[in-house]
C-alpha cells in the first residue's frame, strides 16, 4: 500500500503503549504503510503493577515479539485479602496464572517490534488536533507539523481528548476510576526471589468496590488501589491500607507511606461496555482510550492488546472495503462478541460473595479465575 512520504500514511496510530504497538506490528505486516506517534521516546516510564495473565505469551509469539526474557517471572503465589485485612485465602494454582513483568522494557520492546514490522515510529511527537475529512484524517502535532492518513487508530491512554475531535460522545461513565500507587525500588536489598513472584489482592477496599494488588518482585514492590470516587478520599484510603498492611507485615517497615510518595492518576473514563461507540469518523478506539479494562482485575495491558488486534483485522478489510466506514462499524460486533464476556462484569455481586471466598476453597479458586482471566464465578 502507498507510503507517499514520511508525513503520509495508510493508517496512524496515535500512542506506542500496548495497543498502538500491537496495532502498528498486525497492520505493518499485513503491508500497510504507518505511522506510530507517541509524545514519549521509548523506553518511557509508565505507573503499573506490572502484572499480566497467562494469555498474553501467545499474543507476543503471534506479534514476533521475543518472549522468554519479558515473561521470565511466572506468578507462583497469589493470596486474597478482605478490606479490614482480617481475612485470607490463597487459591490453588494449577500452573502460573500470568507473569509479573518490566513495563518500561515490555512496551519499549513493542515499541520496537513494531518500527522491526515495517512502521515508522515517531517520538516525541505531541498529538494536539485532528481534522477528518472526506478521504482520511489530517492529524497535527505540537511543532506544527501535518500528518495524514486514510484511517487512524486512537490508542493514546484513558484520556477524553479526542474523541469528540473525531465525531464520538465524551464519556458520561459514572464509572470514572483512579488508581493511587506507591513504588519502592528495592535497590539490591534483594528481598525478594525471581522464582518466588508473589501477588497480594486486597478486595472491597473502598465502598465503590475498590481493589487494591501489591507485586513484588525482584528489584521492586508496588502497591495500588483502584477505585471510583473522588481522588482526595482515594488518597486517602490508600494511605491507610498502606500503614495497615504495614502493620500486618504485608508491607516492610520502610515501604515508603506518604503523600509525596502516592502517584495517582485515572485509570479507567468508563468501560468499554458502557461506551456508546469505538468508531468515529475513519477512527477506532482502542486500549484504555476505549474503556477495554477487566471489570474484576482492572487490567489492562492484555485487553489492549486484544482490542488492538481485532481493531488491525476490521482495518485490513475496511482498507479494501467500498466504503471503509461502514466496514469499520463491524469493530464494534466484533469485540463484543470476542470480548464481551472477559471484560464483563461476574453476574454476582462481589460484596455478597466475598465471605464465601474467605471460607470456601473452591470459591478461591474460582474467584482467582475471574481475576487472572475473565471468567464468570
Ligand atoms: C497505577 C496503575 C497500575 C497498573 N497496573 C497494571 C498491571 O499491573 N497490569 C495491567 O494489565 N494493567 C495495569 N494498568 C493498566 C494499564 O497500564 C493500561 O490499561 C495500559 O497501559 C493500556 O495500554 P494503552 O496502550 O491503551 O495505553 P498506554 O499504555 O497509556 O499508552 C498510551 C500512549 O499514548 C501516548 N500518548 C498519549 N497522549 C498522546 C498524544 N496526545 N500524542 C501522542 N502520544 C500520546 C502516551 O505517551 C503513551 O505511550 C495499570 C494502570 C495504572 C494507572
């Protein structure tokens, strides 16, 4: 496909993160020409737990993204905890239920991946404006440079900011979520074991159903809640599961507790179920700019991944579509239908559930599969 010159694309993609990235390398090989534009250079810093479930070792393969090294800590010990931190079950593990990873290398090696696919990736380039048009979308950056291209992918984060620029709502979700994180750098005090990967999960933390992980790995320990409500009152509570689990010696005594020590940020503008479209005019939304976040777990690396692959499959037909918009409108039966049931809510209300989770083995384990892979409980 044509690739007139370095401004002039088949398809842009703005945001490197996990989604971009896996859109940029699916329509990169598919021989399209383009453009993957990110603010950041790689490797950048992201906030995260840096967990993800099993599945996404066949996405990297299908990706031709090396593998072994990014997923060299398999998750071996995972234990739940109800909010008053009075209670504790740990489900049995029939194999490892994911890996606890290295987010700055797993998305720089993406990001990578892609430009090795044939993309051409563009950093620091700060997106400000789109313009569709008639035949594709000009888009403008911040040095005031033009790109343009037939069809655009939005993965730029849980962020509003264009959605309307290309013809979709803003999302009027009461679902907004936050996540509040503290990060320790274990700096040699080698404290934990690279074989021994270990995840703490904290649910109903918050009256809104709040959820908080701690990981640790090898060289750090991370800890973050998860709720919606108002950011003050998430600080808040944040702040004092930290010094509780402190107290239970879930946390060590210098896990650093403060106010300048919280990043806090939103996570989520509403669910992908919730939202009234992913299609605007020659765009698709995907990753956390589309809401796609498991409702149980939160995560979101591997459904970004997954919308990203679903939206490059509707794109490569919508290329050679008489009308591509319509052609793009099937991304939204699609993902549904692929992904519906992973992204939904359990039928059961969790708060009801929680006391048998705590008293009841088989109830661990099949809570332990709704967090780590979507499935009803
Ligand atoms: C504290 C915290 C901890 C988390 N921990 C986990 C976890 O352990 N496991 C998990 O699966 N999920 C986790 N998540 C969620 C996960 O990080 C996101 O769901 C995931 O990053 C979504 O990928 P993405 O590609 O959609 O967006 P991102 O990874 O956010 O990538 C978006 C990219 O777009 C770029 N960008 C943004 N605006 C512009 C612009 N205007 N112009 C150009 N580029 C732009 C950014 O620089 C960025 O590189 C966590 C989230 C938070 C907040």
């Amino acid at each position: 496909m044509s690739k007139k010159k370095n401004t002039e694309f088949d398809v842009i993609v703005i945001g490197a993160g996990p989604a971009g990235a896996t859109a940029a390398i699916m329509l990169a090989k598919s021989g399209m020409s383009v453009g993957l534009l990110d603010k950041a250079s790689f490797p950048r810093s992201k906030p995260c737990l840096g967990w993800v479930n099993g599945n996404v070792s066949k996405f990297l393969e299908e990706l031709d993204v090396a593998s072994k090294q990014l997923l060299s800590r398999p998750i071996k010990r995972i234990a739940f905890h109800n909010g008053e931190l009075s209670k504790s079950a740990v489900p049995t593990l029939k194999s490892s239920p994911g890996y606890l990873i290295d987010r700055a290398v797993f998305d720089e090696r993406m990001a990578n991946a892609a430009k090795r696919a044939g993309s051409t990736l563009i950093e620091k380039c700060e997106v400000t404006r789109l313009e569709p048009h008639e035949s594709g979308v000009s888009v403008h950056n911040a040095k005031g440079k033009t790109y343009q291209c037939k069809l655009l992918v939005l993965a730029n984060g849980a962020s509003d900011d264009f959605r309307r620029q290309v013809g979709i709502g803003r999302s009027n979700s009461s679902e907004v979520r936050w996540s509040a994180l503290i990060e320790q750098e274990l700096e040699g005090k080698s404290k934990g074991n690279a074989a021994n990967a270990d995840v703490d999960i904290v649910l109903g933390v918050t009256p809104q159903n709040g959820l908080a992980i701690l990981t640790r790995q090898k060289d750090k320990v991370s800890l973050t809640l998860n709720s919606a409500g108002k950011e003050e009152s998430i600080r808040e509570q944040f702040l004092d599961l930290a010094t509780r689990l402190r107290e239970k010696e879930l946390l060590d005594a210098d896990f650093p507790i403060g106010s300048k020590s919280v990043k806090c940020a939103v996570s989520n503008l509403g669910p992908a179920l919730e939202l009234d479209s992913h299609v605007g005019k020659h765009t698709l939304l995907v990753g956390d700019a589309g809401g796609f976040i498991a409702a149980v777990s939160q995560e979101g690396i591997y459904p970004a991944m997954w919308s990203a692959k679903i939206a490059a499959e509707v794109i490569e037909s919508a290329m050679k579509a008489e009308s591509s918009q319509d052609a793009l409108m099937t991304f939204e039966t699609k993902w549904r239908l692929e992904m519906g049931d992973y992204l939904r809510p359990p039928n059961t209300d969790l708060q009801l559930l929680a006391p048998l989770i705590f008293s009841n083995q088989p109830m661990t384990d099949r809570m332990a599969s709704a967090f780590f892979f979507g499935e009803n409980i």
